[in-house]
C-alpha cells in the first residue's frame, strides 16, 4: 500500500463552471427548505445566514 499525503482542511477554490454554479445553487436552496420547516428561531436564522452567504457567492460566480 502506498502512502498517501493530504492537507486536512484544504480548500478546492471555486471556479465558475457549470457543476459549481448547480451544487451552489442546490445548497442555497437546501439551506431555505431548512430554514422553513424548522421552529427554532435560531436555527431559521443560522440557515437563512448561510443561503444568503451561498447566494452572494453565486452572484460572483455568475
């Protein structure tokens, strides 16, 4: 078996192709459907959060 070396935590850096901007988008729309059907105000707010993160990303990306 070989060894094999990665960095924990290293980061792929966005570019703006097609499979990006998809997975994006999907996760903007997941973090909306949580923030929806759930009743704590604080969890609604921390997705909310993260879509708007997720959307602003998007509007870079496009």
């Amino acid at each position: 078996m070989e060894n094999q070396y990665c960095k924990v935590g290293a980061v792929t850096p966005l570019t703006s192709n097609r499979q990006t901007i998809h997975l994006l988008e999907f996760q903007y729309q997941n973090f909306l459907d949580k923030a929806s059907t759930i009743n704590d105000a604080k969890l609604i707010e921390f997705f909310e959060s993260k879509a708007q993160k997720v959307q602003r990303i998007l509007e870079n990306l496009v």
